[in-house]
C-alpha cells in the first residue's frame, strides 16, 4: 500500500474539491487507493469511480455511468444507497455510514465504511456528491470473533458449577462473582460486591485467609483446601479454593474457584463410619469363630457328661444311695443350662450372616434370653417376656436379629446399673393394619431414662453416653442398619426418672419357617427297644464308647470307626448291613458329609438310615452344603445329647419293639 493509502479520508475529500481543475492528476491519485471511490451526480445517477470501484464491481467506467447502481445489487440495497445521496446532495452535509454491505461483481458481499461528501459548484451550489467505502469485513470479522469469545466466557464463568470470584487485590473487594458462587453463599452478586473478601469467612479464620489471599496474589500458592466459609444466614461450609493474578483493564485482580466440599466430606464420613462398622464386624466374626470353635469342643465333653449321667442313673437304680440319687437330677440341669448357654452363643456369633430366610422371631428372643439371663440375675435384673404375637415369622437372619436383640438387652442393663429392682421387659404382638401385616417387639426398662436431646442422636454413628473405652457409638447405629436391612424400623420412648423402650417393627414373612428335613429330638418318649445294628463313626473314643453304651442299651448291637475313611472301606467291602450309620463332620482322613456322599453316590448300603451327629459345625456350612446333607441323611443329633435325645430319633427312624 503506498503513502497516499494513508490518508485520511478527510484529507482526500479535501484534496478532490482542491485539485478539479486538474482531473488527470485526481484520477492517478484516486486510482492509487484502495478505497472504493465513486462520484454521483445531482440525481444519485454514477458518474465515475475509480480502479478500485470498478475493479468490486466488474465494470468499466463507461459501463457504470448514468446507473445507480449495479445490476446485480438487491433493490432494497439501492434504494438505501439513493436515500444516503439523497440526504447529502439536499442538505450539502457529509454523512457516514459505519456499516454497509455491498455486492461485488461475483455475489460475494462485504461490509464497507462509508463517508458521503457534498461537491459544489462556485456558486455554493450542491451539483454532485463523492463518496469513499472502506473495507471492514475484516475488523468486523475481528469484532465478531471477540463476541464470541466474550459469549463463550461468559457461558462458562455463568454456567460452570464452580463459585467463581474476581477480587481486586489491592482492596480485596469483588469485581463480579458468578450464579454459582451467588448461590454457594445465599448472596446477590450486588451483595457480594459490597462485602468483600473478609465478609465470606468466620471471624476465627481471617488471619489465615488474608494470608492465603496475599500468597496467591503472590503466585506463592494456587489451591487451598478445606478452607471454612460464611454463608448469609450465618450457617458454616468448607471449600476447596483456587486462585490466579490476572490483569483486568488496569487492575490487578485475583479470579478465585470456589469448590463446596460438603458432599465429600458426607462422602467421607459415611465412608469413615462403614469402615468403623466392618472393623466392628470383622471383630465380632472373629470372636464368633473363636466362639464357634470354644463351642464345638465344649459340646463334645459336655456329650459324655450328659450322657453317662444318663447311664450312671440307669446303673444306680435305686442303689446309689438317696444323697446321689438327689445329686444325679442337679448335674443334669447344670450341663443343660451349660448346653443352653453354649448353643445360644453359637447361634449368636454363626457366620451366615448374609443368608435371609424366614425365621422364628420368637425362637431368637427366647435363645437370647437363655443366653443372658443367668448372667442379668446376679446384677439384680428380672428379665420378663411376653410373647403375645400370634404370627412372629420374619424375613431375616436369626444371628442379626438375635445381635439386634442383645445390643438393647445390654444398653437396657446399663441403664440399670446399680439399681435393686432393675426389670426388663420384652414384648410383642402383631399390628394387622398394614397390607402384609406386621409384628413388633418392645423392649423396656425401668432405668434412669434419657434426655431429649440425647434420644434424637441415640442411632447416629458414633454417639455414645459411655465412658471411654465403655462403647463405640456404634451399636445402635448397626442395630437401625440390620433392622431397616430386613424391612423393618425402630424407634424408642424415654421418660427421665422413669424408663426407656425401643420398638422394633418388622413386616411378616409371607411364608412361615419351614420345618427342617433332619427330625430332632423334642419331646418326652419312654424308652424301649430297638432291633437292629448300628456303625457309629467319630475321632474321639470317648465320645463313641458313650454312644456304644447308649445304643447297646437301647438294644442294638454296635460297630465303631475312628473316620469316614475307615468306616467307607467296611461299608464297601464288609457283607454286614447296617441298620443305622452315626456319624460326625469333622474328622481326619474323611469328613462325615464326605463319606455320606460317597456312600449314595456308589449305591452302597441302600436301606441304611444316616445320621449326622455334630457339636455345631453345620453352621460354617453354606446353604448349599446343608441342602445336600438333608437330602443324603435321615436324621440330626447335636452335641450335647442325652439317651433320651438318642431314643426319640431311633424313634423317628425305625419301628419299636418291646
């Protein structure tokens, strides 16, 4: 572009009304310029343009004079153009168009600036008018671009989920402040602008945010976490803030992110409280393996007591003398109250505590009961029960349910510490009210009662009135989870001075429990006798002399393995029948449910009756184990038995003789 390019416009009107008499030399200069150049007479008709005019439009000189326009320039276009000429030839001012398309010769359009000048004659006389386009397509391309630009931003800064601020940083007061932030805070951005950076945090940590404030200013620091904020109505949240120095027009700014954590620490602190709930858990199955095991080798001599006291009081006969014949009914009931015991906790701690059934609501209760009230008697408690419900069968798992039942047995023993007449009552009944029906159970004490404000937070996690060490605050928490797990609520009542009570509401099971496949022994028989022959299989000698002793005396003759391995190989090879087979689980070389398996698999011994005998590790078994037991066996004795238990399942099993 030459020098005369960069005239001014103003100039170059000037230069045109100086230079008339020498066309020649106007035509060269106008033709130098990039600038569209056209003259239209007194009637808008044109008259000439110069090359670059006619260059736009692909047309001579000649072809341009006395049209108003080019042809293929829209009417509506024209008619516009005439107006402006109008305008200037009836009035003799200058005019400026900022903004006009014009049509090139190949249809393209482009946005040209457009000043318009009056041409007079000497006389003063408006006669003819020139005009110059500048080509603009290109800054308004710019300008354009820079709309969108500013549209994008300001669709993010508006739109982003973030709280974004702008802070001026020599007064640390807000330049703008985005939707999200407003609401972040419960503010107006008008509010915010007034209030600044000290106005959005407690007074406790302003030391501590101006100091962050500075650091980032600094570019010491971009992110801050955890940082405790101010909302309108004065309620507390955390935040994570990011903050950048940026230049705005001639300030120094700050445009910080504000990310709310609340969810993430809920997040968090559910988190924290399921992992204090599964280290709660896995303590509990621990000490329920250990338990179980305790268990097992406690029911085993608990067998022989219980059951030679029933061969000694056979053999005394009214020949002991009367001081051990009144002996002989009190070591029966301390090794029942033993088996009680023992049993209860082994349902207490199983470790099936995943499977869901239909279970006896009544049967758990009453099993807890057992299992605790001997231990609640020497504090001076009474435990009272009044199982009133007439349908009691739930959907759930009995050592759940039975966990639930003695967490509130226990918090019901604490609030009765030291108290002479400390009762605990255990109640249900049914409420037929709802579609499915349900049945509740209530269980009151007489204790010290609870505040008010203390009952609102009994089932948050972690909340405990206990001394240290005394209690994790998780009781009732996993006690509100189990219960809710199966469909249930509970809530609780309490009265200080007078007492407490939780009720538990669970929806009945459409289907009652089914009765198990293995008969067990469960009521008075007389014993008689029974034909036939008998292979009792278990590890432990004393355990299989005592049932070789039972069984004798019921009439059969006996034959002993010390495994599974043992007594398959005389199963296998042996031409003796065997009336019945009892057998333990666990043994060395071959387990019990093994040697059943085998046994049926191979069609050996065919009319022989299988009973399991076990001390309680059936409950490590999973369902599907069980279901094979039932299907392969005809009968169950647990450990701890007595010859009665052993009498009433030949009973269920054989025809009696004598």
């Amino acid at each position: 572009m030459s020098a005369q390019d960069h005239r001014s416009r103003e100039e170059l009107l000037q230069e045109i009304a100086n230079l008339k008499e020498s066309e020649e030399s106007l035509r060269q200069t106008l033709d130098a310029i990039n600038d569209l150049v056209f003259i239209k007479d007194a009637q808008s008709k044109l008259v000439w343009g110069n090359k670059a005019f006619c260059s736009y439009y692909g047309m001579s000189n000649e072809e341009i004079r006395g049209i108003f326009d080019a042809p293929f320039v829209s009417q509506a276009i024209t008619a516009q153009y005439i107006k402006d000429d109008q305008y200037v030839l009836s009035t003799g001012k200058v005019i400026e168009v900022p903004e006009e398309p014009i049509t090139r010769f190949d249809g393209a359009i482009a946005f040209f600036n457009t000043v318009k000048s009056p041409i007079f004659d000497t006389s003063g006389k408006v006669v003819k008018m020139v005009g110059v386009s500048r080509d603009i397509s290109a800054r308004k391309l710019t300008e354009g671009e820079l709309r969108k630009s500013e549209q994008r931003y300001k669709a993010v800064f508006e739109g982003a989920s973030d709280g974004i601020l702008v802070a001026e940083i020599a007064s640390m007061k807000f330049a703008y402040a985005n939707p999200s932030l407003c609401k972040m805070f419960g503010y107006s951005e008008e509010e915010l602008i007034h209030i600044g950076v000290m106005g959005l945090h407690p007074q406790e940590s302003l030391a501590f945010v101006i100091e962050d404030f500075k650091a980032k200013a600094r570019g010491e620091r971009e992110i801050t976490e955890n940082v405790p904020c101010l909302k309108k109505d004065g309620s507390l949240f955390f935040a994570d803030i990011s903050a950048r120095a940026i230049t705005l027009g001639d300030k120094e700014c700050l445009v910080g992110f504000f990310r709310d954590i609340t969810p993430r620490k809920q997040a968090e602190a559910e988190r924290a409280k399921l992992q204090a709930q599964l280290m709660h858990q896995e303590k509990l199955a621990s000490i329920g393996t250990l338990a179980a095991g305790v268990a097992h080798e406690i029911n085993n001599p608990l067998s022989i007591v219980m059951g030679y006291i029933d061969i000694v009081e056979m053999e005394c006969n009214n020949h002991c003398g009367k001081n051990n014949q009144e002996l002989i009914p009190i070591i029966k009931e301390a090794s029942r109250r033993i088996a009680t015991i023992v049993n209860g906790l082994r349902t207490y701690v199983r470790t099936d505590t995943e499977h869901v059934q239909a279970i006896d609501l009544h049967e758990c209760i009453n099993k807890t009961i057992h299992l605790v009230e001997e231990i609640y008697k020497k504090e001076n408690i009474t435990l009272k029960a009044q199982l009133l419900a007439h349908d009691y069968f739930i959907k759930g798992n009995a050592g759940k349910i039975q966990q639930v039942i003695m967490n509130m047995l226990s918090n019901a023993k604490d609030a009765l510490r030291n108290k002479l007449d400390g009762c605990i009552q255990i109640a249900t009944a049914n409420d037929y009210n709802a579609q499915q029906g349900s049945v509740w159970i209530d269980i009151a004490d007489n204790g010290s009662g609870i505040a008010k404000e203390i009952v609102e937070k009994l089932f948050d996690p972690f909340f405990t009135t206990k001394a240290p060490g005394k209690g994790t605050g998780l009781g009732l928490s996993i006690c509100s989870t189990i219960v809710k797990s199966f469909g249930g609520t509970i809530s609780v009542k309490s009265v200080q001075g007078v007492g407490t009570s939780f009720k538990i509401v669970f929806p009945l099971s459409e289907h009652e429990l089914l009765a198990t496949a293995l008969p067990t022994p469960q009521q008075e028989v007389q014993h008689g006798l029974f034909k036939g022959k008998a292979l009792i299989v278990d590890d432990e000698k004393d355990i299989r002399r005592l049932l070789r002793m039972l069984l004798s005396s019921l009439g059969l003759s006996v034959v002993e393995a010390d495994n599974g391995e043992t007594a398959y190989n005389l199963l296998k090879t042996t031409k003796e029948q065997f009336d019945y087979v009892l057998t333990d689980i666990k043994m060395p070389k071959m387990n019990g449910d093994r040697l059943i398996t085998l046994v049926k698999e191979e069609n050996i011994a065919p009319k022989t009756k299988f009973i399991i005998i076990t001390g309680g590790l059936l409950d490590d078994y999973s369902c599907e184990q069980n279901e094979l037991l039932i299907k392969n066996t005809h009968g169950y004795l647990e450990k701890p038995f007595t010859k009665q238990d052993l009498s009433l399942l030949l009973e269920l099993l054989s025809s009696k003789i004598g």
